[in-house]
C-alpha cells in the first residue's frame, strides 16, 4: 500500500504514540478531578499540553479551548458566534471552496434565517486559481456582518487564502474572523496575531496526532471573541465546551505539533521534493494531464506537498478502482462517498468532464522516492488500461 491521502488524515508519528501511552494506563485518572493527587498529576500535564499547543500558534493558553477535531471546533467558532444570544447581525460571509465542515452548518443557519454569501474565487484561467475575490468581500461586508468564516489552506487543491488581507478588511467593520486551519497548522507556520484572526481551528490527525481530538483559538486580547457554548454540563473550559477532557488526545496533539513544528522545514522540503517527483512523473507518462489550483513553483500560493491533476479520458473513481494499491483520493474525505463532482474544482471553472477525472494526492512526512515512483508506474498502467478498454 502507498498511502498518498495526507489531507484525508495522517499517520500517527510513532514519537507521538509513545507520548500518550502514559496517559492509558498509569496516568488515567480524570483531570478535574482535583481532589486527589491521580487527577491533580494528569491536570498539570494537561496544563502543560494546552501551553505547548497555544505557543505553537502564537496564542495564549486560556484561548485554546479543545475539541474532538476541526469539524467540532467550526461548529462551534460558527454556531457559537451568530447564535450569540446578544447577537443581532444575520449575516455570515464564507468561500464558495470551504469545507463541508463549514458549508453545511452555514445551510443550517440559512434556514434559520441567516443571511449567508458565499464569495467567489479566481478561475483556473487566472494567475491566482482557487483565491478570494476581495473586491467581492468588501462590497459584502458591511455594519450587519456577524463573522466572516475563511479557510486557510483548501484540502483540495492545496490554495492559500491572503488571510491578513481578509483580516484588515474585517477590522474596517468590527467584523470577527474565523479560519478553518486544519490542513495548515502543524504544516506551515501559522501565527494568530499574524494573521489577525479571532477564531482558529484544528485538528491532530492532520499533523501526525491522533484522531478525535482538536481545538479552537478563541481571541481574549487585545480584543474578546464572544461565544455561546454549543455543549453544556459540567462547565469545563470556561464554560465554552463542557466534558471531560481527553487527556491523552491533548497530550498526544501537543506532542504532535511540538515535533511538526520542529521538523516543518525539513518536511516542507521533503513533501515539495517529492510532490514534484509525482508531477514531474506524471506528466512523462500521461499524456495531456492537467494541473488544477495554484502553480506548483508558488509556496506561497499553495501547500508543497498538495497535488491536484486531471487523467484525461478516463474517470477519477476508475483510475482509483484499476490501482488498488494506491491510497489517494478524488476529493475531500468527508465527501468521497458523494457521486456529485467536486464543488472546489467546479467554482474553478472547470468543466465537469475534467473534474470528474480528477485525483488529490497529499505527500507527508513517511513517503519515499521508490513509492512515488511506483505511483508513478502503477498510475501509468492503470490509465493506459482504461484508455484502451475506452
């Protein structure tokens, strides 16, 4: 198996396993449980964790609440801004490209008579594909604006959002600012006060962690982030997510982070290296192949270790079936099981016969130069199978 699937989730770094390990056994107590040593031991270990975890993110530790992963910790960064019992603006602003993590809750909220705009992006024609229409964005925002919702990093075609450009144009209107960071932190740099953001979110299985775990940044300063909690009971958190918390998930994310963050450019190289090996490869043996999203040579535009491409002639799914030993994708993971194309090649402008023949590939940190070029190979059979079969 090769696995080439890093957007849909990674493998646990086995450094990050041995972290938590601890926490299963020995160290299982409660950490609210504060009236014994058991429970007081696994509380300041968990303290320790949620510093690492805000440091990492430029952020301070009481502005890290903890969830069960990104599509948590947007439900609540959404749900918890516009549903605000002493919120009065209805309208909530997003990308037509953002996640079904994102894009379903505000159908949701549509229904619940929210205003909702989805902001278009740049064609595939253009030298920014996949980005923000900012004129677009500030003609929309405006005093009835209740959160702007942006994602950092698209799971699919791998684009990077200006987000400090977004930033700016939200403060002109008091306006707070959500990012779905999921496919960025622990990948690349990512700076709160940066990048000017009020609400951040993540989850640990994007970035070598376990699954089940992530969190939300929720600003305190030098401005306050409002939010009504989406689950009460126990008043855990600042009241913002009551619940037990996952101690060894928490511990297991910060141990996760500190060894992405250490490691980031030696894997950024490595990802790029390798990503380009696979296109490069590619474009030998498949004739006509297509790159959707960003170009390759712009980092700045679009994560390394994302590839995104079109097999002419022959359908994503097919090509997926007749190379069984190969693990990627034709879209978002939360959304492989759909027959619909995928909504974040179609605002590009593409043609649906070109979305559907395509595949996502994600390089990380554990794949090797023979696998990409056995992927290589095994595409090149499978394609040319179906080709003839017509």
């Amino acid at each position: 198996m090769i696995y080439l699937d890093h957007h849909a989730t990674t493998p646990m770094d086995p450094i990050v396993r041995d972290a938590m390990l601890p926490y299963f056994s020995e160290h299982f107590a409660n950490p609210g449980s504060s009236s014994h040593e058991a429970g007081r031991v696994v509380a300041q270990h968990v303290d320790e964790a949620t510093h690492t975890v805000a440091r990492a993110i430029g952020a301070s530790a009481d502005e890290i609440v903890f969830t069960s992963g990104a599509t948590e910790s947007i439900n609540l960064a959404l749900f918890g801004t516009v549903l605000h019992p002493r919120e009065k603006r209805r309208q909530i602003i997003s990308v037509v490209t953002e996640h079904r993590a994102t894009l379903d809750p505000l159908q949701r909220l549509q229904k619940q008579d929210r205003e909702v705009v989805l902001i278009p992006v740049a064609p595939q024609s253009s030298t920014t594909p996949g980005v923000i229409d900012l004129n677009q964005l500030q003609e929309h925002l405006s005093e009835q604006t209740a959160l702007v919702s942006v994602m950092l990093a698209n799971n699919e075609i791998g684009t990077l959002q200006p987000l400090t450009q977004i930033a700016e144009l939200c403060a002109r209107y008091g306006v707070p600012l959500h990012c779905d960071a999921a496919q960025a932190v622990g990948r690349i740099p990512v700076d709160v006060n940066a990048l000017n953001v009020d609400l951040l979110s993540f989850s640990a299985h994007k970035f070598y962690g376990p699954k089940g775990v992530g969190g939300l940044y929720v600003r305190r300063r030098p401005r306050s982030t409002r939010l009504y909690a989406q689950i009460v009971g126990g008043g855990q958190q600042h009241n913002l997510r009551s619940g037990t918390l996952n101690a060894p998930g928490i511990i297991g994310m910060a141990a996760a982070l500190s060894l992405s963050i250490s490691r980031m450019d030696n894997d950024l190289r490595h990802s790029q290296a390798l990503r380009d090996r696979l296109w490069n490869g590619l474009q030998k043996v498949i004739p006509g192949i297509l790159l959707n999203g960003p170009d390759l040579a712009r980092s700045d535009q679009r994560l390394v270790g994302n590839l995104n491409c079109a097999f002419p002639g022959v359908e994503g799914q097919s090509l997926m079936l007749a190379v069984p030993e190969l693990c990627v994708s034709s879209g978002s993971a939360c959304t492989s099981a759909e027959p619909h194309p995928s909504h974040v090649l179609m605002s590009l402008g593409l043609d649906e016969g070109r979305v559907r023949s395509s595949l996502r590939f994600g390089v990380g940190r554990f794949n090797r130069e023979a696998e990409i070029d056995l992927a290589i190979q095994l595409l090149s059979e499978g394609y040319h199978k179906l080709v003839k079969m017509g």
